[in-house]
C-alpha cells in the first residue's frame, strides 16, 4: 500500500497517468510465462497478479484526488 503511494506520488508529479494498459498487460504476460516456468498455473497466477494491479491502481487514484 505504501509502495502504490508512492508510485502515485511519482506519476502525479511527472503527470503520468494512472492506468497504462499497454504495461499492466506485458506485466501480466510476462508473469504469467514466469508461472508457467515454475510448474503454476499461468492463468491463476495472472489473476492474482491482476487484482495487485487492480487495488494498486485504485490507491493510486485516490492519492491523485487528495
């Protein structure tokens, strides 16, 4: 939670926005390849992964309406 704070910070000041679509999705790719790796399930580690973003995206935007 801290962690999304502060990326929240970072991206308010460069004015990036919150939501990146594009990233999240090689993000959840690329995690998903790594379970696939390690004998998980890649669609399983994809949704784990995908509520993470999820909730940090949402802190995210309630640091940037402060």
């Amino acid at each position: 939670m801290d962690l999304a704070s502060q990326i929240a910070e970072c991206k308010i000041q460069n004015k990036l926005s919150i939501i990146s679509r594009e990233i999240e999705e090689k993000r959840l790719n690329k995690f998903a390849d790594f379970a696939k790796q390690i004998g998980l399930n890649p669609d399983f580690a994809k949704s784990i992964l995908y509520l993470i973003i999820g909730e940090a995206c949402r802190i995210e935007m309630e640091e940037q309406y402060k």
